[in-house]
C-alpha cells in the first residue's frame, strides 16, 4: 500500500522522460509529419476526384429520326447520364449532350468523324412495334463505362416513350408513395437518416475504429518496446534503486500514452485543417467552393466519446502490454510475447467491423459492454446513432472497473517481471513471484 501513496512524483518524472525520449527520436519526428502529410493529403480526395472528373467529358451527339419521342427525352437521358444537379451545384457534367432532331445522318456522321463528338446516338422508330431502337457509334469499347451508361439511358429513354404512349409517365409511375414513419411509441419521435447518411455514419465509424485499433497497437508495443529496452539494458536496475515498479509501469504508460496523444493530435489536426482547407483548394484548382462530401454524422457527441473511448481503452491495453513487456530481457522478443494481447486485440476489431452491418443486434450490445471490445463496439454504436447515454456512461463505468483490476494485476506482474533476467518464464513462475512482489 506504502507504495501506492508514493506514486508520485517518481512517476511523473519518468513519465516525462519517457515523453521527451519519444517525441525527440527522429522516428517519432518523421512518422508524424508523414502521417500527418497522408491525412491531409486524404482530405483532398475529393478534390482531386472533381478535378479529374471536371477535364473529361464524353461529348455525345443525339441524332432524333424517330416521330413522336416524348418531349421530355432530353431531361430523361440527362439524368441518367449527368445524375440529378443538387440545389444550387454548378458541378460539370460527365457528358455533353447534343441533341439534333431530324438532321441528316451523313453530316452527323462526317462530324463523328471528325473528332467533333465521341460517340453519335441515332434514335429511330420500329415501324412494326413502334418501338424505339437506337444505333450507337463510337470508338469507345462496347463494354465501357460510357458506353454502358449511354445503354442505361436509351432503356429509360424506351421505357418512357412506351409509358407516354400508354398515357402515363416515368415520372408519375416513379412518384414516391405517401408514406406516413411514426415511432412506435406514441410519445417517441421517428429518426430519419437518408440513404447517405447511413452510408456516410458507416464510413466514418469504421474510420474511427481503425484509429482506435492502430493507436492500441502502436502505442501499446511502444510501451513493451521501451521495458524490454531498459531491462535488457540493465538500465532498469539501477532505476529500481530509486523508484519502486509501480512508479515504473505507471510513469511509462503516461509517458507512452502522452506522446501517443500528442502525435494523434497533430494527425487529427491535419485532418481538420484540410477539411476546413477543402473548399478554398476547390475554388482554387476549380473555380468552385462545393465538393459535396457528405460527412453525416461527425459532431461533438461522436468525438467526444472517441476521446473518452481511445483513452480508456489505450490504458487497458497499454498496462497489460507494460507487464508482459517486463517479462522479457529483449525487445525482438516482445512481438511473441505480446501475441495472445494481440489476437484479443484483433477479436475485439472484427466483431466491431461485422457488428456496424448489425448495430441492432442483441449480441452487438452485449459486446459494447465488455471492457475489451467496448471501445470499439461501444464507439461504432455511438457514431452511427442507436446508442443510448446510460448505455455509454455503463459501457465507461466497465472499462473504468476493468482499468484498476489490470492496474493491480499489472504491477504484481511488473514487480515480478523486471527482476527476471536470463531465464524462460513460465506461468507458474510468473504467478508465484507475483504473490509475493509489493
């Protein structure tokens, strides 16, 4: 107990030293600004995709031989092709369509020739069925993008000229339903989440999972990394004379865990600089400030319990990765003997990665309670939105109980551990040198 109250101020200076030894090494250095230069430069997909897509337009000529094709035909095939213009989007059109009713073929084709147009469309009437039958010519492969999506619009264009005929439309056969959604309990409120805000939740729950999953790795074996160093080092033993192994291990994971935090902080800030970068970057290579990225879902609630969640959960980890990293005297060993931490690390991201597609599940929110898996499949259920907060403040109140249990364990094995030199160690020596450690 003497040497819980003792805690600090040892602690804290070898907290500090392990800080200022990670964040000054070249590697840390190098790996930060290049993590940091990825994320931003990620930020600019879009960008990149508009600026792509904006100097490549298939030029379409549309030659109208046929009698009677619904006034309409133009905005049918626009829309299949080019996609509906959102409110108030100038955006550039993947095809630029040229319409021309009852022109003479061979002109049209003298200028398909020509380079004029990449493809010539020559709509014509069956005069048996009546139907509408469409040529097209062009160079492009028949199996191609364009091409295809130029096929996808003559099928609609054809479906609309049958409906005109029998009277109706595509619009009116397409009109959406009215169809009232109301809670199931009357004093409840219906949640509404288009078709992209689920998609754009999910994205961004998997992201958020990767960077918890990667953070625990990293920083973990930063932890191991650094007691086998020291230990095989001999370095440790002198420290012993000063300090006790509570000190220690609770020094080297803050310490850890602070240059952790400091270098996901600077990645996350370059990740909002070049999100808030976006649209002057737009309006700078394009002319346009809209890339119109959805990013539904990303508010306080969410990065709020990320915080919470990659901390409670980097301590956990990190504190069992301390005590199996001081029960070895080199670091090419730590990778084996950090193994079993490893594949519970990796249980805990697949079932959160599968459990995004079945967040209702009852087996999804069983897990998100358990202190191993509940960064995760607790934070998957807050990003995408059926999450409750007593379920959160719960899921914080195990982790909190499942810290101070691997606190205690941990430092009877770190006690243990960092006096074992030169010999295999096995469980039962490992449990015996622990009951007896202070």
């Amino acid at each position: 107990m003497n040497g819980w109250r003792t805690l600090f101020p040892n602690a804290w200076y070898i907290a500090v030293r392990e800080y200022r030894g990670r964040v000054s090494s070249r590697s840390f250095v190098l790996g930060t600004v290049l993590l940091a230069a990825i994320a931003f430069a990620a930020t600019q997909l879009p960008v990149l995709l508009d600026f792509v897509g904006g100097t490549s337009q298939t030029r379409v000529e549309i030659l109208v031989k046929a009698s009677g094709v619904p006034s309409d035909a133009p905005k049918v095939v626009d829309g299949v092709l080019n996609g509906a213009p959102a409110a108030g989007s100038n955006s550039h059109k993947a095809f630029a369509l040229s319409w021309l009713a009852g022109g003479d073929l061979a002109s049209a084709q003298s200028a398909l020739e020509q380079g004029k147009f990449d493809a010539l469309l020559v709509i014509d009437r069956d005069p048996t069925s009546r139907d509408l039958v469409f040529t097209l010519r062009t160079d492009m492969p028949s199996d191609g993008r364009q091409t295809q999506q130029i096929a996808g619009a003559t099928q609609m264009l054809a479906i609309e000229d049958g409906l005109v005929r029998a009277g109706t439309s595509t619009a009116s056969v397409l009109a959406p339903t009215n169809l009232q959604v109301l809670p199931v309990s009357s004093s409840g409120t219906a949640t509404v989440h288009s078709v992209s805000q689920e998609i754009s939740s999910t994205l961004l729950s998997t992201g958020l999972i990767v960077l918890i999953f990667m953070a625990i790795i990293t920083y973990g074996t930063w932890v191991a990394m650094s007691v086998a160093e020291e230990k095989g080092s001999r370095v440790m033993e002198l420290m012993l004379n000063a300090t006790t192994p509570l000190q220690m291990l609770a020094g080297k994971v803050i310490g850890n865990g602070g240059a952790g935090l400091t270098q996901y902080g600077i990645i996350l800030g370059a990740v909002v600089g070049g999100l808030g970068a976006q649209g002057p970057i737009h309006q700078a290579v394009l002319g346009s400030s809209s890339t119109d990225v959805p990013f539904g879902g990303l508010n306080a609630a969410v990065l709020g319990a990320f915080a919470v969640l990659f901390v409670l959960g980097f301590l956990l980890y990190s504190l069992l990765y301390a005590a199996l990293g001081s029960l070895i005297s080199r670091q090419e060993d730590v990778q084996s003997a950090t193994s079993p931490l490893m594949m519970l690390i990796m249980i805990g991201y697949f079932l959160s990665i599968f459990g995004i597609q079945a967040i209702n599940e009852t087996w999804v929110k069983l897990f998100s309670f358990i202190p191993f898996f509940s960064p995760y499949l607790m934070l998957a259920r807050v990003s995408v939105g059926h999450v409750e907060i007593w379920e959160f403040a719960l899921a914080v109140v195990f982790l909190l109980v499942a810290i101070a249990i691997a606190l205690v364990a941990a430092a009877r094995i770190y006690s243990a551990g960092v006096l074992l030199y030169g010999q295999r160690t096995g469980l039962r020596q490992i449990l015996r040198a622990a009951r007896v450690s202070r």
